[in-house]
C-alpha cells in the first residue's frame, strides 16, 4: 500500500494524521507513507520525528478579500497542484488521505485530476474549507462527531497509543506521586493547552481556596506563553507550566477545566473525563461545536469565556465538586459519547478506498 497522508499546520491536523500513520504501519508493515504539508507549520518538525517522509509545498491559504494574493492565488495553485500529480506519479501513490490544513486541497484537487482515491478526516465539528472541498469528491469521509456539519462516517479522533492504552486507575497512585499530589483528595485539572489562557487561569488561581475548602486539589497546567501568570499560593495546589506526559495528568484528575479543542475534546471523552469547557472567544465557533456531543450525553458543561470568572468558579463549579453522584454520572456518559478507536476506523476506511483503486 502506498499512501500520501495531507494535512499540517495546527496540532488538531497533524495528531490524527501521525496517529492514524503509526496504525497503519502496524496494520501494514510494508506500507510506503508519504506526508505532505508546509515548512511553516509543527508537522516540520513531528512529522521527521515520528521517523515518517515528509514533503513539502508552499503553504497557499484561500484567498478571503480581492488584494494582491488574490490575484496570485491562480497561479500559484495550479503549481501547488502540479507538484503533487507528480509526487503521485513519482511515487506510484494508491490513496490520497487529507485531514484538513493548506497543504490538504492541492492533494485532493491533485488526487480527483490522477483518479486516485481520497479519503477524509475532519478533526472538528465545523468542517475547514479544504475539507469541505475534498469532500465533494470522495465517499470516503471520517468525522470525529455525530454533530460534525458534513456527510460522512463516524470514526471519532485518531489518538496516539497513550491515550487508546490509557489505564486511567492502574496509572493514578503513579502518576499523583509524580505529579506531588495528595492520593486521598480528588483533582481538578485546569489546563488552556500548551500556550496556556489567560482567563482560565486568573478565574482558578482567584478560586483556588474555595475549591480546595471544598476537598479537592488543583493540578494547574499554566501553559508557557502566560507569562504574565501568578500561581495561587494554597495548600493541594500544584502549578507546572508544560507538561510533556500529559498522559500523567489524565490518570490522576477527576474533573477537567480547558478549552475545547478537537484533540482535547476527544481524548477526554475516550478516556472519560467529564469536563468544563471554556471556548476560545474569537474564532469561527468551533471550539464550542466540538463540545456538543458530550454536552448532549450530559458529560461535560459549556461556559463562555467571558463568563469564566472566580464568581462563577464559586457559585458553579465548587457546587460541582461536592456533587459526587453527579461527577460520576457524567464521567460515565463522557466514556459513552466518545470512541478511541480512531486510528483503527480510518484505516479502514483507508483499506476500502484502496481497494477501489485496485480494482479492473
């Protein structure tokens, strides 16, 4: 099988797309995988780290305004896409498979002009323009949520083996003495990924007695763009700027407090975590879209950004955190809204798509 795998530029499109690379290699350990994407974007650098092939166009966003790149959006795609027909002729490539970003439409219009298949992994419940565009030419479509706004199948999130494998309860006792936290109290972790958010964090560090009055104890990933931050200085409060095992994290927490990104979405509902979600406030929705399918299965609350204050912390989520009964049933229906076997659900769809290619 020889696969070129599209897509970069955020976290939300290389994860699933070195997730679900990595489960195909196991499935097929002679397959030859091709990744392609931009010099600007992370899958420079995680891509050659996940010891995957990596080539390169120049990054082309869709022009949204009649000015100069608008102009020269023209002939610069055409080339885009002239260098991947002959990276799919070169190569001999059997299946195109894009999961949104700048380098996943000169892929698919490159894939429709070379009669190759083309298979689709949209990460959010508000589908990009490349994948809404690529979409029009293949039946081979994953989605990560039944509320996701395009025709497709439902596969969930491809996830790395750390989070699939994850033994949340083998790993707790573990991962609280790595992480210097109490065994006896339940955590709350608060996390804005790895920049960190700046709302989330003065909400939490101004609350942070009230929620360890009420029993808990706060594992506080500030993120390493705060740089403006000042932690709480409370007893059970624990703050890391960037933790690389986030895995350590999972294991130990009780409750989440974070934005509502796909990925993060996602590896909560397969390891299932109820959550608190603060949307990004700017944007085009989407972070709010994710959150819908736990928020529906009664695991996981919305809160707007703005509303994210110490006062709400303490007249809503310390309530919360007394609510034993209900902590557990929403960590039940969190496990219950999602799927973790992500990566396993786009191969095949991969494998079909393939097939197709080989017939007479």
């Amino acid at each position: 099988m020889r696969v070129l795998l599209a897509g970069g530029g955020t976290a939300g499109h290389v994860n699933p797309l070195l997730a679900t690379a990595q489960r195909l290699r196991e499935r097929h350990p002679g397959a030859e995988l091709v990744v392609l994407g931009t010099r600007e974007g992370l899958e420079r650098e995680l891509v050659p780290g996940a010891g995957l092939e990596l080539a390169t166009i120049e990054k082309l966003p869709f022009p949204r305004r009649p000015d100069l790149a608008a102009l020269r959006f023209p002939g610069r795609w055409r080339r885009a896409v002239a260098e991947v027909r002959a990276l799919i002729r070169e190569r001999r490539i059997e299946v195109v498979v894009g999961f949104g970003g700048y380098a996943s439409a000169p892929a698919y219009r490159a894939a429709r002009l070379e009669r190759v298949p083309i298979v689709i992994h949209e990460a959010n419940a508000k589908p990009g323009m490349a994948n809404l565009l690529g979409a029009r030419w293949t039946e081979f479509v994953g989605i990560s949520y039944r509320s996701t706004r395009l025709p497709g199948e439902l596969v969930g999130m491809p996830l790395r083996p750390e989070i699939t494998a994850l033994d949340r309860a083998g790993l707790r006792a573990e991962a609280l003495a790595e992480l210097g936290l109490d065994a006896e109290r339940p955590t709350l972790l608060v996390t804005g990924g790895s920049q960190g958010a700046r709302s989330i964090n003065r909400a939490i560090v101004a609350a942070a007695g009230d929620i360890v009055d009420a029993g808990w104890q706060i594992l506080h990933l500030s993120g390493g763009r705060q740089t403006d931050f000042e932690p709480a200085t409370v007893p059970h409060y624990v703050a890391i700027e960037y933790l690389d095992r986030m895995h350590l994290a999972l294991a130990a927490a009780d409750l989440v407090v974070c934005r509502a990104g796909s990925l993060t979405v996602s590896e909560l509902m397969a390891v299932g975590l109820p959550a608190i979600y603060v949307p990004l406030p700017y944007g085009n929705g989407e972070q709010g879209l994710n959150a819908a399918d736990q928020v529906a299965a009664g695991g996981a609350e919305l809160v707007a950004d703005a509303d994210f204050t110490a006062e709400w912390v303490r007249a809503r989520l310390v309530p919360l955190l007394r609510d034993a009964d209900r902590l557990a049933a929403m960590a039940s229906a969190s496990a219950g809204a999602g799927a973790s076997d992500g990566s396993d659900r786009m191969c095949d769809l991969i494998e079909r798509a393939a097939a197709t290619r080989r017939q007479p």
